[in-house]
C-alpha cells in the first residue's frame, strides 16, 4: 500500500476546558514550557520519519500555520541583536517539515475533522496525531506503529491501560493478543461506561490508518455529543479488515486537561538543564510551606 509519509492532526477544537485564556488563542498554541503543545506534535511525526504534515484548523487558528511559517522581521530582529541561537531556532522551525493546513468549518467531531484529510492524503496511508495529546520518546511509539502497518498493511492504534474509572473517557477496545505489546482490535466503542467496558485498553490520540478509514468515515453517523466519532469509524473497518492495536505505558502528556497541562509544564522544564534547579527549588518551598505531602 505505500509508505507511510503524511501525518494528519486535528487541531479545530474550540479549547471550552481552557477559557477565557482560549477565547482568542487556540489552546494547541499554549506554551509547554517554551513552546506550543502543536509544535511537540509535530516535532514527534518528523522523528518518525514523517515530514509532510496536515494540520485540520478551525476559524480563528491562523496563529498555528504562523507558527510553522518562516518571520522575516523577527528573524531581521534577532539577527540585529546578536540573538544568534534563538535565530536558529525559529528558522529551524520553519523547515522542520512542510507544514499544509485546511480548515473545518463546522465543529463536527474528530471523525469529521480526520475526513477533511482526505484530498490530501489521497490513496496512501498516513498518521493521525492530535493537536493536544503528545508523545515525548523521539518519534519511538509512532515508529513502532508504522513498523506494524508495514508489516501487515493494515491500521494501527495507540492503546494505553487506564482504570476502569477512567475507560468511559476514552474509546475502549476489544482486543485479541498477537505477540507481547499488540493485540488485534475487533471492535471499539466510545466512552463506554465501566461495566459495559471490553476492556480497559483505552484508544489514545494517536493512529496509523490504510485510506480504507475514509469510506468508514463516510458511512458513519453522529454519535456521541451528535458529532461524527472516530471510534465510530475504527469499529467499523475492524469489522472489514485487521486493525492492530500497540500497547503502550509512557511518555504521553494530554495537555487537553488543565492538570496533565500543568503536570506536563512541570514535568518537562525539569527535565531542561536550564531550568530543573529553579522548577525544584520553588516545588519544595511550595510543598513544604502549605504541609503537602
């Protein structure tokens, strides 16, 4: 069927969880320490190998195809002022991969949203990664999806063990074991309650999908909150051809819940030479003068 060579991310939500600071700045643009949750995203399907990227907005998400663009004045500004390294930076950026956008008009639902990729990718299988939920392992998860659809030329999702308090978040799958860390998925379902649960096998934000998802994604209806369901579409072609499900336990931040953004900010800058000191300095003077523990 071809390589895998496109990522697709969706990043048209409207960010409610996030207002009022969302009201005029999509929430994929809000700092993780000293860069936009979009650009990990992106960062992570280029160490895959991916470097043609599709990025679905919404209205009033310019600042996100800004983002990846190249800024003739603030590249004259910091050549100027002798910023040498920030200049590299943010030329970099620019080239990090070619950066395409199309917008969805209507907040239809993730399902809808993927669909609009559909010009784009044409007849070749492709990544979906979401806007808000990142990976930080060098590209390893995403890789080792592609390296499943190479193998068997089908789909591929991410799936991650949760609580059976946590499932009714997420589309659940019912999975048949292959080897050690993937499992064939027969069905999903979308925000199941605890007890109607397959499993506790959550499908998480990100997907390695054959062409064959857009005809599913056709056929479907809306589903839950009257949107169109991508795990609607999921159970469908499992029901027309293998899709294969890679397990996995770290390394994901979904910044779309304030806490994990907050955890991933925290997280993150300790893990920068340049700022872990400060980050655990001030983390043990909060703990310890409000007796947390």
């Amino acid at each position: 069927m071809g390589k895998v060579r496109k990522a697709v991310i969706p990043a048209a939500g409207l960010g409610t969880r996030f207002l009022p600071a969302t009201k005029a700045v999509p929430k994929e643009m809000l700092p993780v320490v000293d860069r936009p949750s979009i650009q990990y995203v992106v960062e992570e399907a280029v160490a895959a190998g991916l470097d043609d990227i599709l990025i679905v907005t919404g209205r009033s998400k310019s600042s996100l195809d800004d983002h990846f663009d190249r800024s003739p004045e603030l590249e004259a500004h910091l050549a100027a002022s002798g910023k040498d390294s920030q200049l590299r930076e943010v030329v970099e950026l620019a080239h990090l991969a070619r950066v395409h956008s199309v917008r969805q008009q209507e907040p239809l639902g993730l399902g809808h949203a993927v669909s609009m990729a559909r010009d784009h990718v044409g007849d070749e299988p492709f990544a979906v990664l979401l806007g808000d939920d990142f990976m930080v392992d060098d590209g390893a998860l995403l890789r080792s999806m592609i390296e499943v659809h190479e193998r068997y030329d089908r789909s591929c999702l991410a799936l991650l063990e949760v609580t059976s308090e946590e499932i009714s978040a997420y589309g659940a799958a019912t999975p048949e074991p292959v080897e050690d860390g993937l499992v064939r998925v027969h069905a999903t379902v979308e925000k199941p309650a605890p007890e109607d649960a397959p499993s506790n096998l959550a499908v998480i934000g990100h997907y390695v999908f054959t062409p064959a998802i857009f005809d599913a994604l056709e056929r479907i209806t809306p589903g839950v909150g009257g949107e169109f369901q991508l795990t609607d579409a999921i159970d469908l072609l499992t029901r027309e051809e293998e899709v294969y499900g890679r397990i996995f336990s770290e390394g994901r931040y979904d910044i779309g819940r304030p806490v994990e953004f907050l955890r991933a900010n925290i997280e993150l800058a300790l893990e920068r030479p340049e700022y872990a000191e400060g980050v655990a300095a001030f983390l043990t003077e909060i703990v310890r003068e409000r007796g947390l523990t």
